[in-house]
C-alpha cells in the first residue's frame, strides 16, 4: 500500500494480491518466485505512486511484474490474469487504510500477434461501476529498447487515461547476498547461543570495501583510512552488487488527472494481480 500525499512521495511498498485456486493470497516481497500454481506473469515485484514531474495535476500510478526477466527476451502479460491499479480518496495523512475502491484501473491482455504486441483493454471502475473501456497496445521489447514506446491515450467515462505496458530496466536496487549474510549474523548474535539468548562470538564478514564491522579507528577501516562509518553492517554503494543488474521488469504506468479523480490531496493506492479460479 502506498499513500501518496500533496508534495511528497511514499513509494517502494506494494500489496500484491494473487487469486488462484482456494482464494490464496500472497503479499508482495519483490520477486517471491515461480510456482507450478504462479507463473512469471502473475510475479507481482513494485507500486509506485507519484505526482507526475512533468506534470505535478496527475498522479503518476505504476506496477512491475514479471521480475528478473533477461534482457532482449520478450515477456508477455497473461491472458487470464487481471492486472489492477486500485485508488482510495483519503481525508487525512494519518486516517485508517479501508481498502475502498474509489477507483479501479484494470488491464487485460490479449494473445500477442506476430511482433510481440498484446491487445490490452483497460476498463475504468468507479465506486465499483464500470464506467467504460478503452483498447490499447504493449510496447515490444525490440522498440522498447529504442525509446518507440507506445504511449495510449484516450478517455473513459469522463477521465483521460494515458498508460504505457511493456519491458523496462529494473529500478530497483538490492544487494541480496549481503543482507542474507547481516540477517543470519544479527539473528545469531541477538537470539544464538545456548538458551537463545545471544552469541557475543557471532562474526559477519568486512564489507565489500574491505572494512570490519566493527571499525573502531582507521585500524578497522579498509587502506586504513578512516571514515564516518563505525559500525559497517552492509556494502557501501560504491562496490555493493546490485541483484537487479540489467535485468527487466514489465511495467504498467498510468497518468490520470488528480483533479478527475475528486481532487483532494491524499489518495492509497495499491497493486494486485488476480486469475479466475
């Protein structure tokens, strides 16, 4: 869930929701896999939620899925698969979450033709009513990558809808290994040992930059020249690897006018994935 509120921008937290067989449902971590009951396409990975900078009137709505695709290789949507951007009206920055849909933008996708390109129907709910549906295209990897992206345009029971479907890079950054190696040594230290309560001798690795975690002076620190980092749990930026790294997502990006959805200043919005059973 991501609540979005005049001049700033809280973005990176997703709620993603799988509906298979047995109503299961699943939260979003990023990349939570492939299963023999979720394939790729239905790999929820990030929302975000933003006034759009080039123009601050319209918000600025986008899912990824299908994480950690390879580059050049085509991804497509699922054709059995509802893929939902959901927006709440909210009074107050600090009022409860309820998970109303005041508006509801879903997408669904046709079989791709020869080049690549699915057929995709957006449909516009409001307060559960559809207003209406509008036909566009996802953009193929080839002229992703060369910037032709298809841009859809038009305008759905009254609200201007403008959105984007196809493979982009991954913006996310994560240096997945090292925070494996931090959980498993502060798990250790807090809660190891006999009875569980803590093993002082627990060790984590130097950092990437060759620095000890517990720095204490320029003894500590990699070259020996210290720094303002004492306590050195994770890789600096300037060496961690990134997971991510030239990896793609696709993406879902939708600009609809703030004023057009009631205005106000506040609005939750979140991302969900769902298939029939």
């Amino acid at each position: 869930m991501t609540r979005i509120v005049s001049g700033s921008m809280t973005a990176l937290a997703a709620i993603a929701v799988v509906a298979l067989a047995g109503r299961a449902g699943y939260a979003s971590d990023h990349d939570d896999g492939e299963t023999d009951l979720k394939s790729r396409a239905l790999n929820l990975s990030d929302h975000f939620a933003f006034k759009s900078p080039g123009d601050p009137t319209k918000l600025s709505l986008i899912m990824y899925f299908n994480p950690r695709s390879l580059p050049g290789k085509t991804y497509f949507l699922s054709t059995k698969a509802r893929y939902e951007l959901h927006v709440t009206k909210i009074a107050g920055r600090t009022d409860a979450v309820t998970g109303k849909d005041d508006f509801l933008f879903r997408f669904e996708a046709a079989e791709p033709d020869g080049n690549g390109v699915q057929a995709v129907t957006l449909t516009v709910f409001k307060d559960g009513m559809a207003l209406g549906t509008h036909t566009g295209a996802t953009t193929p990897i080839a002229a992703s990558k060369s910037g032709a992206l298809m841009t859809n345009t038009g305008t759905v029971g009254g609200i201007d809808v403008k959105y984007f479907i196809g493979p982009r890079a991954d913006s996310f950054a994560f240096d997945v290994v090292r925070f494996f190696q931090v959980r498993a040594f502060l798990a250790q230290r807090f809660f190891g040992g006999p009875g569980g309560i803590g093993d002082a001798n627990a060790t984590l690795a130097n950092n990437c930059r060759g620095d000890k975690f517990l720095a204490l002076g320029a003894a500590g620190e990699a070259g020996g020249v210290a720094d303002n980092d004492v306590i050195n749990l994770f890789n600096p930026p300037s060496c961690a690897p990134d997971f991510t790294k030239n990896l793609n997502v696709t993406a879902i990006v939708l600009n609809v006018p703030i004023a057009e959805l009631g205005g106000g200043a506040i609005f939750d919005t979140w991302s969900t994935i769902s298939v029939s059973e």
